[in-house]
C-alpha cells in the first residue's frame, strides 16, 4: 500500500511544490514523506468505493477490508473490488 500512495493523483487544489535551479515545480502526485499522506489516501479509496457501489468494502487509514457474510459472498465482493478499473 505505501507505494499506491505514491501513485494517487492530487484530488486537492493546493498541490505541493518546490523551488528548485530558479524554477517551480508542482507535485502531480503524493509524494512520500507527506504527513496527510494517509489522509489524502484514505479519501481517495472512500470516493473510489462510493462511485463504484461497492458493498462490504472498508477503508481504514491505508488498509482495505473486504467482508461477507459467508465464504461465497466475500469472494463475490472480492471479485467485485478487483474487477475495478
């Protein structure tokens, strides 16, 4: 997961920057060392997770949880997260 937070495009409108040889550069994703790096993270699965309907899937700081009531279930909703784009 610490690298899919490196990979999370900037969803805020103050993106972070830096001045570097006279020029600024601005960050176009999450860079590591950030500390509302997990924040940024966890928003970021709760939208994915609302726009795609997703049932039984938690997010927690930088974990998922997939549930179902049984064995079948949970293997459906599993499939059905990894099914995703």
């Amino acid at each position: 997961m610490k690298l899919a937070k490196c990979a999370i495009h900037m969803w805020l409108q103050m993106k972070p920057a830096f001045e570097a040889d006279g020029k600024l550069f601005q960050c176009c994703r999450l860079p590591f060392g950030v500390t509302n790096g997990v924040a940024a993270f966890k928003r970021t699965m709760d939208d994915f997770i609302k726009r795609h309907a997703l049932k039984n899937v938690y997010a927690y700081l930088d974990d998922l949880t997939v549930t179902g009531a049984s064995a079948e279930e949970h293997q459906e909703n599993l499939q059905r997260f990894l099914a995703r784009p």
